[in-house]
C-alpha cells in the first residue's frame, strides 16, 4: 500500500526472517524491495524496528535507514519484556 502527496510516496512494509535461515544472507533481498509496481517511483519508506533485534538494526542501518524517532515502551518482546521501537526513515 501507499499513500501519495504532492507526487510523494510513503512505503511500510514489513517482513521476518525465519530463525533456520537467519545469518545466511536472506534479509537484505526483501529489505530493499520496493512495493510491487512502484519500484521507479520516488519517495520515502518508514520502518519501526525494534531495539533489542540486532540482526534487523545492522541490516537496515546498512541499508541506509536513518532513527528519526522512537516510540516508547510500545512493544512487548516475548524475551525482553518492554523495548522500544526506533522509527527509521530512507529517502528513495
């Protein structure tokens, strides 16, 4: 889905990888997707991404996501109790 505004795009999209294929490579495939159909299309693309998963902040760090927020104490990790969710932000 997205959202348009003066010609801007607001992409979100979310995705996990399973715990067996963690470490191999797969991540970084889906992460730079763009939605289906709008690939050529500029914009922008939020993640919220939570503290404690490391994995997931070295990857879109990587890719060039910037923290531009966090919203506190809004996620409950089954392991971690109360993390925060960092919102990350891309121009596209």
């Amino acid at each position: 889905m997205y959202a348009t505004c003066g010609g801007a795009l607001i992409f979100n999209g979310s995705f996990m990888v399973a715990s067996h294929a963690r470490g191999r490579g797969v991540g970084p495939a889906p992460a730079r997707a763009r939605s289906p159909g709008h690939a050529d299309r500029r914009g922008v693309r939020f993640k919220a991404v939570v503290e404690c998963a490391h994995p997931a902040v070295t990857l879109w760090e990587s890719l060039g996501f910037e923290v531009v927020g966090t919203v506190l104490g809004s996620f409950h990790h089954p392991s971690e109790g109360c993390v925060w969710p960092h919102v990350r932000y891309q121009q596209l």
